[in-house]
C-alpha cells in the first residue's frame, strides 16, 4: 500500500525521530511511504483558540497535499483527530461545497498509527524486539476521539523482550492538552505530577504513548526530577529491531533529540 505521512509539527520541528520511526516501520512491512511536501499544519491550535477563520487556510491545504492518497498516517492521535472531526465541519462552514465534499472525502482516510496498523492493515505483530521495561500512556485524543482502544497494547504486547507493565489511572489526562497548558499552567503541572507519581510506581525505564505532545509534557517533568525514566514513541518502539532498542534507551531523557534528518528526508517526498 502506498501510505502518506502527516508528520504534523511536533514531529517536524521538535521530535523528527518519531516520523522517521514512522517510514522505517511502514517500509519494513512492505509498504511505499509518501512525504506530500507542501504539507503543514493542521489547524488545531487555531481552532482551540477560537481562530477558526485563520484555522480554513489550513484545511484547503491538507486537502489539497493529502487529497490523491488512499491512506493517510500520523505519529499523533490529537492531529489525527482534528482533521477527521473538524476538517470537514470547518469546510462546511465556508459554503464551498466542493472544498467540503474533499474534506468529507479525506477525512476517513486519516489514521493515527496503531489504528492504521490494527484495524486497516491488520497487524499486530511488527517484529519489533525491545528489551526494556515499558508502560503504555494512552493519549486523551487517542481514547475518546479516534477510539482505537487497545490497539497500542496489542501492539506492544508483540514486541519481543518486552517488559509491558500497566500504568495505574491510565486514562487520567496528563495535562497537556494543548493550549489547556498554557492558559491553566497551575491545573495542568498538577495533573502532570499525579500522572509522574503513576509512571514512577511502575518502575519501568521507558515511558511509551501515540502523542509526542503529552510525551514532552510528562517527558520533561520526569527529567527535571531526574528521574531517570526515558520517552518514546510508540513508533519508536514498534521500529526497534535488536540492539537499536537498547541503545535508544541511553540517550538523554525527557527532551527532544537531535536529529540530521527531517522525516520528509527519510521518506524520500512526494511523487
């Protein structure tokens, strides 16, 4: 199958390694990866802050990078989310219903990896090997918007050498929540100490989720507690293979790595 990546902004400016984990898993199981280019944001943070005028421009781009693919993947639940619940409402509200009807076209095309792999591609073994002790945060987007339920842990569970342990309040917001951070700091670092204290109750050295998001926002309390406890994305761990796991694992925690190479590089652009 030939896949488009939506790498999403995180993923480009801050967390590359996890588009690119993307491309290496998805090439690996046989399939041509696209990097459409002229792609860009997806609208989100304009929406939540009630810019949807400034959000429309946004979405006449996706369509107009994503529209001529069958299948669309992201390294992120919350922006998966966006564009197959909002996109198509935003477009509505233009009156072009020729815009409208490619965002109602596209939307059920985009997938956030575990339910592209899952519940399309039906695979829930990758051959992936990772011998570390792990526990699994699922996402508030990747729950209640794309619903892709245990889909991540069936994933996880078919890593070889794993140690998966349960996250207790697994569910509980870890309190990013985009720009619910930013204007409720005080509510959000609470929420992120709960969901530090349940991490650090399962003694696992790596902690794992779909979003980059709630990873940096966890991430970095947990390495400014020194506690110790890396982050990876689920993609991360699912394109590990032998000794590349273990050797991820020693880099330095909780913040965003430096890469060479963009996922667009990896992936080889758009045809």
């Amino acid at each position: 199958m030939r896949i488009a990546l939506f790498v999403t902004c995180l993923a480009d400016t801050l967390f590359p390694e996890a588009g690119q984990a993307v491309v290496t898993l998805l090439e690996r199981l046989g399939h041509e990866v696209a990097f459409p280019m002229d792609q860009s944001c997806c609208g989100q943070m304009h929406l939540n802050s009630g810019y949807r005028r400034e959000a429309m421009p946004m979405v006449t781009g996706f369509t107009e990078a994503f529209g001529k693919f069958d299948a669309i993947v992201t390294p992120s639940a919350s922006c998966a989310a966006m564009v197959r619940e909002y996109h198509p409402a935003l477009a509505a509200s233009t009156g072009d219903r020729a815009l409208a009807r490619e965002a109602e076209r596209i939307a059920p095309r985009v997938h956030e990896l575990s339910g592209l792999l899952v519940n399309v591609l039906g695979v829930t073994d990758v051959g992936a090997y990772f011998p570390h002790r792990v526990t699994y945060h699922p996402s508030c987007h990747s729950l209640r918007m794309m619903r892709v339920g245990d889909a991540p842990l069936r994933l996880l569970r078919g890593v070889r050498g794993i140690d998966l342990v349960d996250l207790p309040g697994d569910e509980t917001c870890c309190g990013f929540g985009g720009t619910f951070s930013l204007k409720n700091p005080d509510v959000s670092a609470a929420m992120c100490a709960d969901k530090v204290a349940a991490v650090l109750q399962t003694g696992a050295e790596v902690l794992c989720s779909s979003d980059s998001s709630c990873l940096m926002h966890v991430g970095g309390a947990l390495a400014r507690q020194r506690t110790g406890v890396a982050t990876m994305h689920l993609a991360e761990i699912l394109a590990s293979t032998n000794a590349a796991g273990a050797e991820r694992v020693s880099e330095p925690k909780g913040r965003p790595k430096a890469s060479r190479r963009r996922a667009g590089d990896r992936a080889g652009g758009t045809a």
